[in-house]
C-alpha cells in the first residue's frame, strides 16, 4: 500500500488548511469531534470525528498513510453530497477523514516520529504464546485480541472506533504507491458479489488490476479482489461480525479526479450496503 516517499503527484495541504476545508464542507451536516490530538515535531494536530445519524451505520476511514492523500481530499470536498446520500437511505455514518494528520502534510507514508499507524488493531495467538499481526493467507489461530499499543494515532482512532457498536459496514481508504501504472484494486472479505459492480462501475475511470501480483505477498483475483487478514482496521471488522468491509485502493499514478470518481463510487456503494443489510 505505498512507500514512504511523496506521492506521484503533488501533495502540499497544510494539515491546517485540510481542516478548515474539511469543516467547511462538513460543519452544516455532520456533528464534528476531536476524538484526540496528537503532537509531531512541536506542532499539536486536531484528530476529527464526523458522524451523520442513522438507523444503520457506516464506518469509513482514511489517511493512514501520508502519501496516499486521495481519501482525505474526496472525503473534505464531497461531504455534503455523502452526507445528503447517507441521509436519503436512514444510513448513520461516522468518518475519520485523516488518521495520520502529519505524515499528510508532509506527504510521508508514516508520521513524522516515523512511527507506522496501520495494520496494528489486532493480535493473532497462532500458537500457545505465539502472537502476530498478520496472518498468512490461510494460517489457522487459536485466538485474537484487541491490540493497545502501536502509535499514538492508531490508539487513539482504535480506541474511538471500538467505543461503538459494529456498524453494517466498514470501508477504508487507501492508495497504492509502489505501482507505477494508474488502476485500482480492493482488500475485501465475504461475497465478492456485492463489490463487482462497483469494481465495474470503476473500471469506466481507471483499470481494475485482475488476476495480477501487487506486492510481494498480495494477488488479485478477477474482480480485482484479494483477502488478506492483515491486523488492519478491516480486518478488526470482520472480526467484530460486520459483514461488508473493504480497504480500497487507487494507485498515487492515478489522477486525482479519477480516485474521487472511484472513492465516491464505493463510498455511495457502501452505504447501499450499509441500507440494504438493516432493512
């Protein structure tokens, strides 16, 4: 899911100027919380919270990784239109637009301390007294914990996150930054057959990467699809029983206006989902 260098294209939002951005377009639709602030090289950095109400909920989070700044941007420039889509369907949302305020406004994968916000939500017991992060593809457990360390990013959205109830739905925003063409994939668990259209519907803006190696560890099936049980705040959501979760990707190579375009598909798609598992 990327390097830690600065993204294929350019990437200079003062994390200051994101929020008044973000609270701009989000202030009239939403409550807005500071779930937490965190401090990076002297300078104290807001960690917000959106939340629409609704009788069925989606949970969506983004910017993990600094240099993936797609999801963060689609999220302070459309949320009155997700908010209004949302609302239309009786589907609550609550949103954490930029876990990783510092590595976002330097364009670095992890925060400024270096530290690694993602993939640290649980721990698998493999064997008795055996613990990790990250299973491998098919790997048995005897058991799985709610991890409480890691950086002070992911303790604090962990510990938000886990204040709540399972929602219906759960969709993560990410970009790929070691791939050098412009496509999209998803991580994704359950029946790939309520993610193909929307996997279709972006193939209309951006390739789908089908039956092809990502990294070292990661291939896609033919829907663009791959399941990986990688300690990640998805993976705690399946755990927890909630049915439709996913980590989107697009490629940093791919134009921004593309990743809007498919960030809104999924997001106006998991909501659907979100709908149509309460009803």
């Amino acid at each position: 899911m990327g390097c830690g260098e600065r993204c294929h294209y350019a990437q200079s939002v003062e994390y200051t100027e994101y929020a008044r951005r973000l609270l701009s377009s989000s202030s009239s639709v939403a409550e807005v919380a500071e779930y937490g602030r965190v401090m990076e090289a002297g300078k104290e950095y807001p960690l917000f919270r959106l939340t629409v109400p609704g009788s069925r909920w989606l949970v969506i989070t983004s910017g993990f990784h600094g240099e993936e700044p797609a999801g963060p941007l689609t999220l302070a420039e459309n949320f009155g239109e997700i908010a209004a889509y949302a609302r239309a369907r009786d589907v609550g949302l609550r949103v954490y637009p930029c876990i990783n305020p510092s590595g976002f406004e330097v364009g670095t994968r992890y925060n400024r301390s270096g530290e690694r916000p993602n993939n640290d939500f649980l721990r698998y017991e493999v064997a008795p007294g055996t613990w990790k992060g990250e299973l491998a593809r098919g790997e048995s457990f005897l058991r799985w914990v709610l991890y409480d360390g890691g950086p002070k990013e992911t303790r604090a959205v962990r510990g938000d996150i886990d204040r709540f109830s399972p929602p219906e739905a759960a969709l993560d925003i990410h970009q790929d930054n070691y791939l050098s063409i412009a496509a999209t994939y998803a991580y994704t668990f359950g029946d790939s057959a309520a993610y193909r259209p929307l996997m279709e519907a972006a193939a209309k803006h951006v390739a789908v990467i089908r039956n092809q190696r990502v990294d070292e560890h990661h291939v896609t099936d033919s829907d663009g699809l791959i399941a990986s049980h990688d300690g990640s705040v998805t993976d705690y959501f399946t755990r927890k029983g909630v049915p439709y979760t996913a980590a989107l990707e697009t490629t940093t190579r791919t134009p921004l206006d593309s990743c809007h375009a498919v960030n809104l598909i999924w997001i106006r798609g998991f909501i659907e989902l979100a709908a149509r598992r309460g009803a």
